[in-house]
C-alpha cells in the first residue's frame, strides 16, 4: 500500500483537483457565510487559495450550501418531490 502524503480535495469553486495544502478549507459562520478555517470540525468547503474568483463562483452556484448542508438539500428535494406529487394528484381530480 502506497500512502497518500499530500491528500486531494476539489475546489467547490472551480471544481478541480488539487494538493489539500494547495486549498483553503472554509467552513460556514453563524449567518452562514464562509469563513477561512483548518481547525473547525464539521463540514468543510475546499476553494484554491489565494483565489478570489473561486469563491465567487462558489458563491453563485451555491456550492457552499451543498458542501456544508447536503441532508438539508436532501430535504428540500424531497418536500420539492410531495408537492410535485400533490400538484399532480389535484390535477387528475376533477
Ligand atoms: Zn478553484
């Protein structure tokens, strides 16, 4: 077994691979707003540092929010789906 001394992560921003010590890891702040932080336990977001265009376009597409809320997306996705499927049962009823 080889080991992996310098770890891969992808940058949310951009979406490529890199050295994890070639990324600043962000973690959310308690309005949600991503903060620069190796220490911090829970999720984190990978964005090339030093890069200023990553994490604006991480930004736009939301990549934050699915880095750090996936179970809350997977939420949404289903309450999306019932009222789908509500919207479609009213419109087969008369
Ligand atoms: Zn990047």
């Amino acid at each position: 077994m080889t080991m992996l001394t310098h770890p891969i992560r992808t940058c949310v921003g951009c979406r490529s691979r890199k050295e994890q010590q070639l990324l600043t890891r962000y973690v959310p702040n308690a309005v949600g707003q991503p903060v620069a932080s190796r220490a911090s336990s829970g999720r984190g977001a990978w964005i090339c540092s030093e890069s200023a265009t990553c994490i604006t376009a991480a930004t736009k597409t939301r990549a934050f929010d699915r880095a750090w809320k996936t179970q809350s997306s997977e939420r949404q996705a289903l309450v999306t789906k019932i009222s789908t499927t509500r919207q479609l049962t009213r419109a087969a009823q008369p």
